[in-house]
C-alpha cells in the first residue's frame, strides 16, 4: 500500500516541486507565477522547518511553505507578508506565529488526504516550536458567485456557518482553522475578487 510521507524539502527537491506547480496551474497560468529555483533556496536557507513536502512512493505529489511572523493583526498582502515569495525580509525568528503563503497538491492525486496531512504537520510545527497560532491568507474562490449580494464580512460567516461552501474556506474550517477577518487586495485573484480570509489554528500550549 502507498504510503504518504511529509518532510522537508531540499533544493534538490526542485524539478519535483516545479512538476507540482505545473500539473497544478497549467497554461496560460503565468510561468513567472511558479516557484524559482532562487524561492526554493530562499525558503531553505531561511526557514528549512516551514519548507515541506509530501511524498507518495518517491513521487514529490504536494508542498508547503511557511514562515514565522509577529502577529499584530494589521491588513496585510501576499506580496508583503511572503516577502514576494522569497521570505527572507519576512521572516521573524523571534515571531510568535506561523504563517503559511503556500500549498501545492497534484490534481492527479487530490482526494487522498495530502493537502490536510501537510496542514497536520504544520500543526506539529506550531508545537515543536511553541508558538501562539497557524495563519494562512485563504482564497474564497466562490465568492464572486455571491458578491452581488453580500458582502465579503456576510459572506464569511455564512460559509463558517455551513450555509455557503467554498472550496477553499470550508476546507479549512474543515481542518480546524477559524476566520479572523478579511484581507482586501491580497492577491490578484479574479475568483476571491481579490480578498483572502485571515485563517488562526490556535496551540494550545
């Protein structure tokens, strides 16, 4: 039986995580948008614990990177909190959470349990480190089928309540991160108009 395993990634690890990227945002996704082999040494040389990758028979089949901040609760975007992609400037080793900027799963072996076995393990960061929070910017992909009549605050709730699914948010919910507030321009993202949800995994230290 295949079995899955996370662990963190090397540089060696790159053309794995280059197919991920691609099987995952085909043409016409922009190119430039995928991880460079410059990010992926950027995210080890800095933080190796927030680099993982999920492994099925040899097979790199997703990937997770995160980084540590200081929380403050402060509106932020993508751009700003991943320190565009290369996490350097952003990182704060001295930070009280982890914040993930992202996930990657290939569509061909979505449905087995990767995307949640990576946030699992995240979690298990969260611990080994005793930090306060997991964060994540979460897209809200459905949101433009009801942003003529509720705005993105009503919309929140109502996907938190299991009134709305989004394939995104309710998957986190799913995982057990809770909405904290909504982040106006976080991401060129037609979908989620743009808006991402603040999403907190809190430690129970």
């Amino acid at each position: 039986m295949s079995r899955l395993n996370i662990r963190p990634y090397t540089l060696e690890d790159f053309e794995g995580l280059l197919d991920v990227q691609k099987e995952a945002f085909p043409p016409p996704f922009p190119e430039e948008l995928w991880w460079s082999k410059e990010h992926i040494r950027s995210h080890v040389e800095t933080f190796p614990k927030g680099a993982l990758v999920a492994e099925i028979d040899g097979v790199i089949v997703g990937s997770a990177t995160s980084l540590i901040i200081q929380y403050t609760g402060e509106p932020h975007t993508w751009d700003e909190v991943s320190d565009n992609g290369f996490i350097r400037r952003s990182h704060n080793p001295h930070g009280d959470s982890l914040y993930g900027i992202d996930v990657c799963v290939r569509p061909s072996y979505r449905g087995r349990g990767i995307a949640g076995a990576l946030y699992e393990a995240r979690k298990e960061v969260v611990e080994e480190l005793e930090l306060t929070r997991f964060l994540a910017g979460c897209r809200v992909p459905n949101y433009h089928e009801y942003a003529q009549h509720l705005d993105i605050d009503s919309y929140i709730k109502k996907v938190h309540s299991g009134e709305i699914h989004d394939l995104v948010l309710s998957f986190m919910i799913k995982q057990g991160l809770t909405p904290l507030q909504a982040l106006p321009n976080y991401l060129d993202d037609d979908e989620s108009l743009d808006y991402a949800v603040l999403v907190e995994w809190q430690n129970k230290l």
